[in-house]
C-alpha cells in the first residue's frame, strides 16, 4: 500500500484490514480519534511508537509531555506543520511494511 492508498481508507469507517497498530493509530487520528489513536499508541514500545506518541501530544498542544516522548523516540520536536509530520510518519511506516 502507497500513501495515496491509505489516504482513501480516510473516508471510510475502518483502518485498512493490513495496517498495524501504529498505522492504525495514525488513521484513527487523522479520521477526529485522537482518544482512540493515544490509546493504541500508549500501549506499544519503540522509537517509532514514541514518535507517534510525540506527534499525538504535540497535536494536543502538551508541548513538555510532547518533548518528552520526542527524546525518547531519539529525536527532537520537529518545526514542520503537524500535516507534514503525520505524513512522514505514515509514509515512514508504509515503507516498513514493504520491505
């Protein structure tokens, strides 16, 4: 699956049936569930779980707790717009499950 394939899966009511949690976490943000995306994400471990999970509260706005999971992701707070940063992860996440 492309970018522009998981895009579509936006207007419907699942996740695309092959996506992983953390794919899955970031459609149920991009579709107004910021609840249930926290929710997947809190439960999974790893850099790039703690990326999500840093995008998560910096959406929000908890800019300190956003920072917190950015460390431990091993990166810093990026200073693109949240779009671009939602795209980056999804298409990082995509190649991942294409190898």
């Amino acid at each position: 699956m492309d970018f522009d394939e998981f895009q579509k899966f936006l207007g419907a009511k699942t996740p695309p049936p092959e996506a992983g949690k953390l794919l899955r976490a970031l459609w149920y943000d991009a579709t107004g569930d910021w609840t249930r995306a926290h929710q997947i994400v809190q439960a999974q471990d790893g850099k790039t779980a703690a990326a999500i999970h840093a995008y998560l509260h910096r959406k929000e706005g908890d800019l300190g707790n956003a920072d917190y999971w950015y460390e431990r992701s091993g990166g810093t707070r990026p200073r693109l717009p949240l779009e671009k940063e939602w795209r980056t992860l999804v298409e990082m996440l995509l190649a991942k499950t294409e190898k």
